[in-house]
C-alpha cells in the first residue's frame, strides 16, 4: 500500500533539490521521501500541466494533493493575483509545499483543517492529479466533497492514467455527480478530465 496518500511518513527524511521545468520554466525545489513522487515530477502531472490553459487570473484555486507543490506552484506562478490553496493528508509534503511555494501566496492545509474553518469554500479552479490508488470508496468520496465545491462554470481538470480507470471516473463524475464532464486530452497514457461546476 503506498501508505503516503493516507499518514505522515514517520522517521528522518531525505530531502533534496530538484531542477524541474513547470510549464516551461526551470524552477528548482525541495522534495523528501514518504512524499508521492519523491524523485521528479510525476508523468501525470506533467501532462496536466503541460495540457491545461492558464487558471482564472484571480478567484480561488486549489490543488487537491498537493504533494510537494508542483500543482499549486504552477498555479501560483501563473495567476499571481488569485490565492491558491493546496491540500493534502501528508505534514510532509504540507511543510515541502510551503517551502516550495515560498513567495507565491500559497497557503497549504490539511482538508479537514481548511474546511473546518472555511465550510462554504467555494472554488474557481481546481487542479488535481488525484490519488487513484487509495482505491474507489475513498477517492470518490476525495470527489464528493471537493468538485461540487466549484463555483457554476468554473473548470477542474484531473489527470488519470488511463490504465487506472479513467474512463470509468469521468463516467462516474457525471452519473453520482451531476457535473458535466469531458476528456481534454490525451498523451502518454493519461486522461486530463474537465468538470464543470453547475
């Protein structure tokens, strides 16, 4: 079980610097161990990010599993006037976040936390390369709280390899939902999702 979508790893990280290209930029930042891929940046991800116009230029946006940030920093660096909010379960990859989007306005919690305080959070914006493999009951309901969460019109995008079910997700996204969903793209083996919030 890749235990990092669920706890904090326990016990001394590895932290290191990586040189990463975001959307055509190199940018150099930290990852650890017990953090989803902790030594590049994940296919899927790049794909995302690689595929996805610009975010709204202001307005709410949220990286759903942030992990160490690649998500949020790309959404940061390119609507500087919008606050972008990152979550994710790990304390680790929340403290990786922070010192990766030092700078960027970026604010990193843990869901429950977030919402506890802001109940009513409404999106303009979500991102996600979401965590398939902490199987179905769980990420649907990851999706039940997060995507009806957009405000009516704004656009969430998810990357799914398609080996691990994304046609079935975008299936289900607009049956259990009720949100209009659509494939965006395809390469390398992954699906970009698009949800649009009613």
């Amino acid at each position: 079980m890749n235990s990092h979508y669920f706890t904090s790893p326990e016990g001394p990280g590895r932290r290191r610097t990586l040189t990463i290209t975001l959307r055509g930029t190199q940018v150099q930042v930290q990852v650890d161990s017990g953090v989803f891929s902790a030594d590049r940046l994940d296919p899927g991800t790049t794909v995302l990010l690689e595929t996805v116009g610009d975010p709204p230029p202001s307005g709410t946006l949220l990286d759903l599993g942030c992990g160490w940030g690649p998500i949020a920093l790309a959404l940061a660096r390119a609507s500087p006037a919008a606050r972008v909010l990152a979550v994710d379960v790990n304390d680790r990859a929340l403290e990786l976040t922070r010192l990766n989007g030092a700078g960027h306005h970026i604010e990193a919690w843990r869901p429950e936390e977030l919402l506890a305080v802001e109940p009513d959070l409404r999106l303009d914006a979500l991102w996600s390369n979401p965590p398939i493999r902490i199987g179905k009951p769980a990420l649907h309901q990851l999706l039940r709280t997060w995507l009806p969460r957009l405000r009516p019109g704004a656009l969430a995008h998810l990357v799914v390899a398609k080996n691990l079910g994304s046609d079935s997700l975008q299936r289900w996204i607009g049956a259990e939902l009720g949100l209009p969903v659509e494939r965006v793209a395809s390469s390398k083996g992954f699906r970009v999702l698009q949800v649009q919030g009613a």
